[in-house]
C-alpha cells in the first residue's frame, strides 16, 4: 500500500524518488516543489485537528 501510495505521489510529482545503485536496493524519496507547495495546507490541518481533538478523542472510546 505504502509502495503505491508514493508511486501514485511520484506521477502526479508532488514527490521524487531517488534510486540508489548499491546492494541491497535504496531508494529516497523527496519532495518537489510542487509538494512543498502543500506544506501551509498540511500545517493548516493539522492546526484543525489540535483545535477539535476533544471532538475525536471520545469517539475513540
């Protein structure tokens, strides 16, 4: 899941991957300046979530 996930994320170039030739197989992965673009509206949501937590803690109980 997580192998297509950053597939899907490498497509539409909000991420780069790197290819490492070394044994065993690394790769990286990076964000590209579209994706860093996100960075306020991730920041913004997670801001969100702080100021609702007590709204989502109990419905985990």
């Amino acid at each position: 899941v997580l192998d297509q996930n950053l597939r899907e994320l490498e497509e539409h170039g909000i991420v780069k991957k790197t290819i490492f030739p070394e044994l065993p197989p690394r790769s990286e992965y990076e964000l590209t300046e579209l994706g860093r673009s996100l960075l306020p509206v991730i920041d913004f949501m997670e801001d969100w979530g702080e100021s609702h937590r007590s709204q989502f803690e109990c419905l985990d109980r």
